[in-house]
C-alpha cells in the first residue's frame, strides 16, 4: 500500500447567526470536513484532502450552500502534496 498523503486546510465559513447551525450540520456531513465550533454566523472547520486542488474544490462549493455568504481560508498545509512539491523541486534547482 502506497503512503497516504494528506493537505490540512482550516477555513472559516460565514452565514447568517440564523442559519449558522444548519450550515455547520451540512458541512459536518460532508466527507473530509471538520467543524470545530460554531459562533455568531462563522463556522471553523477543516477540509482533509489528498491534494491542494482537491481541497481548493471542496472549499469553492460551500459558495453555493444554502445560507453560505462567504468562506475565508485561515491555512493550508500543502506540504505532503506531491505534484506542488514536484513544481517547487524544479524550482530550486
């Protein structure tokens, strides 16, 4: 079995205080999504995904939940990402 590689993003996703708890149940739901608490419309969680882009993708579509006004990325370890390491390595060179 190959190593598992994993990008860690941590996100902040705002919606109205009113539809704060639905959103954060819709997005517990979601497969690789954490929330980690919930407080006057914002939502932190964090995505788990094996590539940047993945996570990137994930993080896109809260745009379009019902009550979402906005998502803020508050980090991203993208370090484990094999085809950004690849890029950088051919930089330093």
């Amino acid at each position: 079995m190959g190593e598992e590689h994993v990008v860690i993003s941590s996100l902040i996703v705002e919606c109205l205080p009113s539809d704060a708890g639905r959103v954060a149940d819709a997005l517990a739901a979601l497969e690789g999504v954490e929330v980690h608490g919930c407080e006057d419309g914002q939502v932190v969680i964090t995505i788990e995904r094996e590539t940047l882009a993945e996570s990137h993708d994930l993080a896109n579509s809260f745009t379009q939940m019902d009550g979402v006004t906005n998502v803020n990325l508050v980090y991203a370890n993208f370090e484990d990402d094999e085809e950004l390491q690849g890029m950088f390595d051919n930089v330093v060179k």
